[in-house]
C-alpha cells in the first residue's frame, strides 16, 4: 500500500511539473512566434519604404533627364529665332517723353 501511496504521489508530481515544462515551451514558443512576427512586419515596413524612394529617384531621374534636354537645347532650333544686324535696323526707334510733369497730383 505504501508503493502505491509514493507511486501515486511520485506520478502526480511528475505530470504537473511537465506541465509547468511545457507551458514554458508554449510562452517560448509565443515570444519566439512574436520575434520572428516582428521581424517579417519590420521586413515589409523597410521593403514598403524602399519602393517608395526608389520611386521618389525615378521621377527625379525623370525630371532631371527632361531639364536636361532642355538646357542642352538639342531638341530645339533657334537658328530662325536669331537676330540680324539688319533686323536691327529695321526696329524704330522710340523717343523718351522728358515733358513729365507732376504739378497737377495733389
């Protein structure tokens, strides 16, 4: 009677401390499972702003690309646009009006 007294008690004892072991686990396991959530959020969160600074350059690219068409002036002919000496003297000439006269404003 006595070994089944100790066999009882040695047995209850045994189960509930692998409990306590694998609720240890479990809580474990949960951080474990919590990091490597984290970690992935982290991971989409750094990806998410990546794309957007890459697109960021890319339309300063853009921009920069189509300024510089422009200030290279490669698309554009002004060879029509030029002025002449002739064409010069062809504009009139426009008289200043020294005749100005403020007496009348109060």
């Amino acid at each position: 009677m006595r070994w089944i007294i100790i066999f009882v008690a040695t047995t209850f004892l045994f189960a509930s401390g692998e409990k306590n072991v694998t609720k240890g686990k479990s809580s474990a396991q949960k951080v474990i499972v919590e990091k490597n959530d984290t970690k992935e959020k982290n991971k989409i969160k750094q990806q998410s702003l990546l794309e957007k600074n890459i697109k960021k350059q890319m339309e300063k690219e853009k921009k920069y690309k189509k300024e510089q068409k422009f200030y290279e002036g490669k698309q554009y002919n002004t060879k029509e646009l030029q002025v002449t000496p002739e064409d010069i003297k062809s504009v009139p000439v426009i008289e200043p009006e020294y005749d100005f006269d403020m007496s009348d404003i109060d």
